[in-house]
C-alpha cells in the first residue's frame, strides 16, 4: 500500500509539472519580448539553464555522495546524450509553436496527444511487431486523430475588448478600396502561414518527444539501468543545445527581446517544470510502477492541467465549448489507448553469461568514471 501511494505520489508530480511547463514558458516568453510575438532564444536558454542544474549538477552531487548501480559505458552515453538532443529540440519546437501564435490552450493537448503515437510506433517498429498492431489500436489512433482537429476548430479565443468587435468603415471609392483589399488579403496569408508553422513545430515536438523515450531507454540499459547518468547525459545535451546555441545565434541575428525578472524566473520554472517531471516518472519506476499505466496517466493528465491552466489565466473559462471539451478527451483517452493496447515484445531472454567478448567494457574499468560515484558496497 505504501508502495502505491509513492507511486501515485510520483506520477502525479510529473503530471503536474508538465502540465504547468507549456503555460509557464509561455508567461517568459510574453514578458521577455519588446515586439508583438513571444520571444524565443532568451526563453530557451532559461529552461536549460534549469535542466543543467537540475539534470547535471544535481546527479553529479548524488553520484559523489551516495553512488549508484551501474556503469558509464560508450553506448549508454551515446544513446543518452541523443535522448537529451530530442528532449531539447522538442522544448524548442514548443517555443516555436508559441512564437507562431499558438496558445497552450491546444498546442499542450496536440503535443501530449501526439507524442504517444510517435512513441509507439517506434517502440512497434524497434520491436518488430508491425504485423500484431490490433483494431483497438488503430481506433485510439483515429480518436487522437479526430481529437486533435476538434481541438484546433473549436478552441476558445480572446475576444476584442468593449463589445462588438471594430467593424472596418467603407472605403470613399475603388481606388482607396485596393490597398484595403490587398491589406486584408495580406493579413489572412500571414496568418495562414502562421498556422502552418504552428503545426509544424508541434509536429516536429511530437516526434521528438515521442522518440526521446525509446532512445533514452536503450541509453539506461546500456549503463546497467542507472538512473542518474542517463538524467545526466540529457542535462549535457539541453545545456548544449538552449544554453551554449542560442547566444550565437542572437549575436548573428538579433532578436527584439531582453532578460527580465520576470520572464527569467518563469521561463527557469518552466525549465524546472520540465526536469522535474522526468524525476517524477524515473521515481514512479523505481517505487514499481509500471509504463502500461503510469504512461497513460501521465499523457493524458498533462494536458488537462495545462489547458485548465491557461483557460483561467487568459480568462476564457466561459468562452469553452462543448466541442471544444469533446475534441480534448478523445485526444486524452485515443493517446491512453494507444500507449496501452500498442504491441508488445515477448519477455526478454535470460542475459548471457557475461565474458569478454559478450560484455561492454565499462568506461573507466575495472572501477567507474573517477569521482563520478560508481557502485558502492
């Protein structure tokens, strides 16, 4: 019973982190832009600025004082370093969507929605088992499918301030009616264009989102199933990728944004937001749970969180449509079904008994990496 409470304890902070990391990086990206759109670089380089001291400093420290099981090896180090590229291109394509003008009330459920799939259609295709996809599958994908487009229709949107919205006067004659016309025409491309990049960043999110997973598994196994040296690896890549980037690319093309206080200290939340969640499934594992539930509860809490959270925020609790709330759950419940009725591998043979030949050597043997914490008696 103790067991289950830190388990249900452990996920529900992933779920709530997560779904709180979306509307928060949204706030610093707001507050940190001198122009109409969201800022994106500054915004970015807070959030891996909270993933390296929570993904890097902090597994260090551990590692030192209390060690874990498990070895560095070159294999495990790879797939968890590119693990954290995918976490981290995946935290860019957020920025991007809003920078485009998406509102995390549907970019979260798009992305949460998607991710899943992306997820286990790699996991099918790593395992091999294509041909065992089931019916029950395919009619969660629909629902994700369907959900999602309901989602994007039917979202509510701020109206204009002080009643009716402006009506544009009639132009004197044809004239001075063209600029109007080609005004408008141009307004109606910009915003199509706009939500065209809107999809494809939540695209490009979802299929990094939906990969980081898999790969970060095949990174963990490799290094014994340690915990904190893959947290670490990924630490590295966000540190890498949105801390060490984006000031080169702010010095070749400017952007209309600075660091303000408040800005900074969301964006940092949002980026603490987000490791701590990945914590919070790594302890939800370790007290036993396990991925066929503690994944679909995750994905489809998330979402709920984060578009219950921006709808108070933005005032549009009134403005919310029954489509609206239909288009959510079915993308909610056709990603819990995806996750839980994709296809399985069989059980995993017995390991081999471990010779030269079979067996990575761990970096650093026979003992682990030097002051990194390796297996303690």
């Amino acid at each position: 019973m103790r067991s289950l409470l830190f388990i249900i304890a452990s996920f529900s902070v992933t779920i709530l982190s997560w779904g709180l990391y979306v509307p928060m990086l949204r706030w610093g990206q707001v507050a940190m832009t001198l122009d109409e759109g969201p800022a994106r670089w500054r915004p970015f380089m807070c959030v891996g600025i909270a993933y390296f001291l929570i993904g890097v400093l902090l597994p260090i420290a551990l590692l030192r004082l209390r060690g874990e099981r498990g070895q560095w090896t070159s294999k495990g180090i790879v797939f968890s370093l590119l693990g954290g590229a995918l976490g981290a291109l995946g935290a860019l394509g957020i920025i991007l969507a809003i920078n485009f003008g998406g509102k995390p009330l549907y970019v979260a459920p798009l992305v949460f929605g998607s991710a899943p799939v992306v997820n286990s259609f790699l996991t099918i295709y790593l395992a091999g088992k294509s041909r065992d996809i089931g019916s029950v599958f395919i009619a969660g994908l629909v629902m994700v499918i369907l959900g999602s487009v309901t989602v994007l229709m039917f979202h509510p949107e701020s109206r204009p301030r002080g009643g009716e919205a402006p009506v544009a006067e009639e132009p004197a004659d044809a004239q001075a009616a063209a600029p109007a016309r080609r005004s408008t025409a141009q307004a109606v491309g910009a915003r199509a264009g706009n939500f065209a990049l809107q999809l494809l960043s939540i695209a490009m999110v979802a299929v990094c989102w939906g990969s980081y997973g898999p790969t970060l598994h095949k990174g963990q196994a490799a290094m014994a199933n340690s915990r904190l040296r893959p947290l670490l690896c990924v630490g590295l890549s966000y540190f890498v990728i949105a801390v060490c980037v984006p000031p080169i690319i702010l010095a070749l093309r400017p952007e209309a944004s600075e660091f303000t206080f408040s800005g900074t200290m969301w964006s940092l939340l949002a980026g603490a937001a987000g490791a701590i969640g990945a914590l919070g499934i790594i302890m939800a594992f370790n007290f036993g749970g396990k991925p066929l539930y503690v994944m679909p509860l995750v994905f489809g809490g998330a979402p709920v969180v984060a578009t219950l959270t921006s709808t108070v925020a933005e005032g549009l609790l009134g403005e919310v449509g029954p489509m609206f709330l239909a288009g959510l759950i079915l993308v909610i419940a056709g990603a819990a079904m995806v996750l839980v009725f994709a296809p399985k591998g069989g059980p995993h043979p017995a390991p081999a008994p471990a010779t030269a030949n079979t067996v990575e050597k761990p970096i650093g043997a026979p003992g682990n990496a030097p002051g990194l914490g390796g297996d303690r008696p």
